[in-house]
C-alpha cells in the first residue's frame, strides 16, 4: 500500500480504538469525527477518480466541505457500476461481494487493501452490542463461514464471532451441500442438556428453513438463560417472507428465547461497519429498547428522498452513512433504504419506493454522466 494508505488506516484504527466503547459524548468526539472524515474525503477526493468525478458533478471537494454532514454520499449502484477503490483494486486482500440476487451478472464490490481497518471496526460493536455481559459464549454459525465464500463480508464475519468470542466447541454448521439440520439438532440438544448458553448466529432466512424443519419434527428446545438469537438481512430477493415479529414469537416458542434477547444486524458489503439492534444491551440495563445503532465511527442520517437534504428527527427519509472504516472506496454511500431517525438510534421501514426517490434518482444519473466522462468502469 502507498505510505498515505497506511498513514490513513493508522488514524482510523487510532480512532476506533480511541472511541470504541462507544463514548460518542465525550468531549473532543465531535471534533475528532469531523476532522477525520474531511481528512478521509481529501484522501478519496485524490485517489478514487470515479468518486472524485461524481463529487465534482455535486459541486462539492475537499476546499468546499467544512463539514461531514456535506460530504456527497455515493449511490450503492455505483459499486456495481464502477471500480471505487484509492489502492489498485488487483492489489486487494478481499474483494467482498453483493449477492446479486436482483442481477447476478451485477454485483456491487468493495475492494480491502487490507482488512486490518473493517476487523477492528467489527470486533468491538459486536462485543459491545451482541455480548455485553458475556466474555465468549459456544456459538452455532448458520450460514457460511469464510472458508466457503472468500468473497462474502457475512461469511468473514461469522468467522471473526467465532474466533474473537466463540468457546472452543463452537460449530460452523453450514457445508458445502447446505445446512446440517441433524448435526444442529444434536448440538442444540447438547446445549440444552448441559444448560450450556449459546448464539445461535446466522443470515435470517436459514431460520426459516430451521423452523420449518423443528415444526416438522416436533422439536422445541429449552435453551439455557443467556442464550441468545442472532440474524441478518431479512428476506431480501428469498422466495419467501415472513414478518419479523411472527420470527421473533417463534424463537420463544421453539428455543424458549425472548425478544430481548434477539439481535438483528444491519450490514452492507458497500460498507465497512455493521449497525445492531440494542436490544441486548439495553435490556442488560433493565429497559428493552428496539431502535439500531452502530459505533462512533459510522454516522447515520435520514435524507428526503426528493432533495437529499437531512430532515427532522421524526421523519421518513432514505438513509444515507457516513462510515470512516469505509477507507478505500467511499466514506458515505446512500442506500435504498428508508427510516426514520428517534431519540433511541435508527428505525429501518424497508426498501425505499422508486416513485418517492426523485433526489436518489438524479444522484444515480450523475453518477452515471460523471462515469461516461472518463472514470474507469469494473
């Protein structure tokens, strides 16, 4: 990597670890945020042309951004349209990879020099918000671990649970052929035997499939105090859906878990961080709060669809991150995704409607007219 790669990484990890149990109101954060993240845009502004372009098309570059709420966030398509990358994007540790399940001859990729930044910015969030009150637990993965898709961000963080926070009997379920249904059944009735707690970790649809099969069966487990339930992703592009609460009531009638201690986890392959539900951790606290949030590192705005100005707390809007683990592509991105902010963090209401996002629109079509003007493609 160039000496001003590594120099950034080493402010960001700086950062992270400065702040990573998660003190966004200690004096001096706001500063450090805003400063790094111009620092981070400058550093992008010179080394990813394709972005460059784009912020230039909005009229915004590092002599013209005071402020990190005014740096231009990149559309998602644009990581399957382009090659956002400041280090050479064949000069990569890992290439993470969208699922292409809307087209899979498109898939959005994040190029990682090195995955020194997005493990740190993993390890400690999941610790603050999945274990609060554990130091390692037996974990059951559900979905790929990394030896099985190297292109997969999801897959290489399971692996990272199990190896920063798993105990040593601690099982990757998922082979090549699928789900082991019977050895999770065996593991599942050991833990509840031995009362041993344990995470049940996965992408949301495997539990589907698990509860299709337990119903078939007619098996429910007792699982011990502490256990706990974790899912990502939803049912975006899956054949079937099923309404999270209705999921939820189902992991206390099947495991015997309860919905405070369920924990979804809000990721991207387009970033470098994850946001959580603080259900966990709030209810260790003793009052069960359901609204996301993520580490000081990633902040989070709701934009009118129409304008892409920041709305009020309170009010619909599409969500857009500003995400400094985020180094070599792009620090903000703009998602399809709607919510609302609250006093307690982040409320996600699903994909946004193309009729209502005239202003993601208009951004996706400069990106595109920037690109014809000579950015290089993918």
């Amino acid at each position: 990597m160039k000496e001003s790669a590594m120099a950034i990484t080493d402010d960001i990890l700086s950062f992270i670890d400065k702040y990573k149990e998660g003190f966004q109101e200690l004096e001096g954060y706001e500063q450090d945020f805003n400063t790094l993240s111009l620092q981070l845009f400058n550093y992008q502004f010179q080394h990813n042309l394709p972005y460059k372009k784009y912020c230039q098309t909005k009229k915004r570059t590092p002599l013209t951004v005071k402020h990190w709420l005014h740096i231009p966030p990149m559309p998602i398509q644009g990581y399957k349209e382009l090659t956002l990358s400041c280090e050479p994007s064949d000069e990569t540790e890992a290439v993470f990879m969208t699922s292409g399940t809307t087209n899979p001859e498109q898939k959005g990729r994040n190029y990682h020099p090195t995955l020194r930044v997005w493990d740190a910015s993993m390890k400690y969030p999941f610790k603050q918000f999945v274990m609060p009150d554990k130091e390692n637990l037996k974990m059951l993965v559900l979905s790929p671990a990394e030896d099985l898709n190297k292109n997969s961000s999801l897959s290489r963080y399971l692996s990272n649970a199990v190896a920063n926070f798993g105990t040593e009997d601690s099982k990757f379920l998922f082979k090549e052929n699928g789900l082991d249904m019977e050895e999770l059944i065996k593991e599942l009735q050991k833990c509840e035997q031995k009362q041993e707690p344990v995470l049940l970790i996965g992408a949301t649809f495997a539990y589907v499939h698990i509860l299709d099969y337990l119903q078939a069966k007619k098996l429910h487990f007792q699982l011990a105090e502490g256990s706990r339930i974790f899912d990502t992703g939803g049912f975006k592009g899956q054949s079937r859906e099923v309404e999270m609460e209705e999921l939820y009531q189902h992991f206390q009638t099947f495991f015997h878990v309860s919905r405070s201690k369920c924990i979804n986890m809000y990721g991207m392959t387009e970033l470098s961080s994850q946001l959580y539900d603080k259900t966990i951790l709030s209810s260790c606290k003793g009052e069960v709060t359901y609204d996301k949030t993520g580490p000081a590192w990633v902040r989070t705005v709701i934009l009118d669809p129409e304008t892409l100005k920041p709305v009020e707390k309170g009010s619909k809007g599409v969500i857009a991150h500003v995400d400094l683990a985020n180094w070599n592509s792009c620090i903000a991105i703009l998602t399809q995704d709607e919510g609302v902010q609250t006093d307690e963090g982040l409320q996600l209401l699903g994909r946004i409607k193309g009729s209502e996002a005239r202003g993601c629109s208009i951004a996706v079509d400069q990106l595109m007219q920037a690109a014809q003007g000579g950015a290089s493609f993918s």
